[in-house]
C-alpha cells in the first residue's frame, strides 16, 4: 500500500450490490456485483489501493452464523467488482465489503440480502472458547479480561500449534472477523502483536452487550485454517 502525503478527510462512500438472478434460490448460481460511488457526486469509483494484497476483501455470513466466507472478487474494468457463489440454505446473508478507494480512507460497509424459503432465528451464543483443530494447525484462545466487558479494550490471545510453518496470509500473520449475534456489528481488523510465531494477540472493543462470534483465519505450510469462537460481552459491573 503507497503512503500519499496528507491525511484524507474521513468520508463514508456509498457500495450497491447487485445479485444476478436478483431473487436468490439457495443452491442456484448466484453473481454478486459490487459497485463503489463518491460520497459527493456519485461518481463511480475505478481507482482502489491494495490492502493486504488485495483490492476487495469479501466476507458473507448466514443468519445463524454457520457458514462463513471471505474471498476477494474480480476486479472489472469499469470499477466493480464480481463474484459467483451459492448461498447454501435459506435466509439472510450479511455480505461485508471491505475497501480503500484512491485518495480517501479505509472504508467497510455490509449490504444484506437474503436467500427464498425462511428466516433463521438469532442464535444465542453462549461461552466457546474451546480449543479448535483447524486443517493443520490446533487453535487455543483465551481473552484478557476473562469476561469481556462492553466498551473495554480485550486481547484476544491466540496460541498455534505445531508452532512450525507459520505462514503470513495475505499479508498478514492472521485475519479476523467479529460479528454480534444479530449480525449488526462486523469488524475486520488484524493482529496487534505477532511475529510469526505460535502466538498471536487482537484487540478488539465490543460496542454492545451482545453473544459475538470470532473467525479467525492462520495460514501454516501454505494451508489456510479458519477456526471460530464465541464471547458474551458483559456489562461493567
């Protein structure tokens, strides 16, 4: 990513999603455009930074948070982005696109669209800090505070094993999503500490007293893992 001199005002831009067919049949083919306009004037945006690698990061989750993706769609000429998938089951989707126009800030923003044949209740997300085995590597986590309190700071501590064959992936020692139960409130953010090795620290503030679940994604000898874990986050008492 270039350093440009000056530091942009801070503006939110505005990205449609059109789905091709625009009613989506779980199952069926399903093309997702992605097109990024100005805050001002609504011009097209056709000039993007890469940011980890990549000009569009993509993150889709289903209602009752079992199926999670991110992946990155193709770059058009005209300035979208496209991307071919099948939703897998019926409900609603949060589809998060995460960017960085030319000559402005980073910018995040989650469109929803939702799949024929019911709605998912919101699931309650209990305590899981379990230890994960992932495709080659086991994933332990642990949090400080203990009990994530809304609005604090909390380290999320994560500990890799076989500590052999860590491997950046996209750039990064590791990626995460955090998203609150109802899927109101999704973060993307990276680690705060790493240095390769088997032990990897976030940080990351909850903005509500809500169940949140946890992806996080590691790469080791060329293999990328993605674990998940959920947090109550409580208030201070």
């Amino acid at each position: 990513m270039k350093l440009l001199s000056g530091i942009p005002e801070r503006a939110e831009y505005h990205m449609d999603l059109v789905t091709t067919p625009r009613a989506i049949k779980p199952g069926e083919l399903t093309r997702l455009e992605f097109f990024v306009h100005d805050p001002w004037k609504e011009r097209p945006v056709i000039s993007f930074q890469l940011v980890h690698e990549k000009l569009f990061h993509m993150f889709i989750v289903s209602q009752d948070l079992q199926y999670f993706v991110h992946d990155h769609p193709i770059f058009e000429p005209d300035g979208s982005f496209r991307y071919d998938t099948r939703f897998p089951k019926p409900g609603m989707y949060r589809i998060l696109g995460d960017f960085y126009p030319d000559g402005a800030t980073p910018q995040l923003i989650a469109k929803t669209v939702f799949a024929a044949g019911g709605i998912s209740p919101t699931p309650t997300l209990a305590r899981d800090y379990g230890t994960r085995n992932a495709e080659n590597l086991q994933v332990e986590f642990r949090t400080e505070p203990a009990q994530p309190i809304v609005g604090m700071k909390t380290q999320l501590h994560f500990h890799l094993s076989p500590a052999d064959g860590i491997e950046k992936y996209l750039g990064a020692w590791g990626h995460m999503l955090v998203a609150s139960d109802d899927l109101e409130d999704l973060v993307h953010t990276h680690p705060f500490i790493a240095d390769g090795g088997p032990d990897i620290q976030f940080n990351v503030t909850f903005p509500r007293v809500r169940g949140y679940r946890v992806w996080v994604q590691f790469q080791r000898q060329g293999v990328v893992n993605t674990a998940h874990f959920d947090v109550p986050v409580s208030e201070l008492k």
